[in-house]
C-alpha cells in the first residue's frame, strides 16, 4: 500500500473518532486541505460534532488570551523605554535637547522607527551627530534613502549625502525620483534625504525625552 493511501486511511480513522482537521493534520505531517478532501465524507455523531466546536472555541479563546498577553507585554517595554528617554531627558546635555527637538519638529511620527527628513545640509549633519553621540547609532543601523527631482542628479545626490553624512554607499537606498517645481529643481539640486534607524526602543526613547523636555504626556505614542 502506498504511503498516500496508508495516511488517507488513518485520517478517516482519526475523523471517525472525532478529531479536528487541523489535529489530523499535524498528527500526520500532511496539508488541512488533504485531510479536509480524505474525510469528506465521514459522518460524525452529534456528540462529535459538538466536541469539535467546543475545541475550536478553547482554542480561539486561548488564541485571543495569547494574544493579549503578547499586547501587554509589548505595551509594558515600550513604557519602560519611555521612561528611560524621560530619564536621559532630564540629564541631558545641549545637543540632546536639540536633538530631540528637531525630532519633535521634523522627525516621522512612528512607532517601530526613528526617521528624519530634511533638505539642509547642517540640520542634517546635526541630526547625525545627535544619532552617533547621544544615541550611539553605528552606520550599520542607518538607512539613509534620497529623493530628487531630477534623475540626472542620481549619482551625484547620492555621493554627496553619503560623504556629507558620512555613510558608505552600501547604506544607501534607492534613490526616488518625484516630481516637483522648477523653483524646487532649482532649490534643491541634491534632494531630501531622509535617515532612518529601525528600533521601537529608540522610538518609544524618543517620545519619552520629548514629553518629558516639554512637560506634557501623550499617551497615544505608546500605540
């Protein structure tokens, strides 16, 4: 007997005693769609057919309480990192206070990610000193992506905010072209750069050191 046929076999032997698909399908190592196909028509009791529905629900249950354990867990670090932004925030030096200040002004708002974009040169070169000297980033945590508006400009954007910023080639994403002005071509030869490091703690760090600089709480940047 071949093995496909061996395990069709015990799957309707395994659904005649009232197991779930799903069980069927990892006792035996095969797809919920094979067994589902196998069993089609095997007929269970009633007694059955309840038992089945009854697991399925301990299980969502179990699936959701999970799930929420996860949430409070993840919501528990996040304000932990908060605090410890909050902490540094009231020892903070000069270009801590800056940096954390043009974040609040110019930085993208989220949670998993800090991400700063802006077309000036020194606010720029600020940003990166504030990332690698009160936030200890190394290069290989940066991600730095450039917008231009003229794909000509490509190579030479892309030279230029990598030795300004002081970042291989390597870190670079790839360039967008977008559409823009003739005044913006003529304003902004080498683009916006935007540089962007992905850590929820650095995030919820930063949005710690913010309120507690300006005195205010936002709960809404836990989430």
């Amino acid at each position: 007997m071949r093995r496909k046929d061996k395990e069709r076999l015990e799957a309707r032997r395994m659904r005649g005693e009232g197991m779930t698909i799903t069980k069927i399908a990892e006792e035996l190592g095969v797809s919920k769609g094979s067994v589902s196909t196998w069993v089609r028509d095997v007929i269970l009791t009633d007694e059955q057919v309840e038992a089945i529905k009854v697991a399925k629900s301990e299980k969502h249950l179990s699936q959701l309480a999970g799930a929420a354990a996860n949430r409070e867990k993840h919501l528990k670090l996040r304000k932990g990192y908060q605090q410890v932004g909050r902490e540094a925030a009231r020892n903070g030096s000069r270009l801590h206070l800056i940096g954390c200040m043009l974040y609040w002004a110019e930085g993208a708002k989220t949670r998993n990610n800090i991400n700063f974009v802006n077309s000036d040169p020194e606010m720029m070169l600020v940003w990166m000193r504030f990332l690698r000297e009160e936030l200890y980033v190394e290069n290989e945590r940066i991600r730095v992506h450039i917008h231009v508006h003229d794909a000509a400009n490509i190579p030479v954007a892309e030279d230029y905010w990598a030795d300004l910023l002081q970042v291989p080639h390597s870190r670079l994403g790839k360039t967008m072209v977008k559409d823009g002005s003739n005044t913006r071509l003529n304003t902004l030869e080498y683009g916006v750069c935007s540089v962007r490091v992905y850590s929820t703690e650095l995030a919820m760090y930063m949005y710690g050191a913010i309120q507690e600089y300006c005195g205010f709480d936002r709960p809404e940047w836990l989430f």
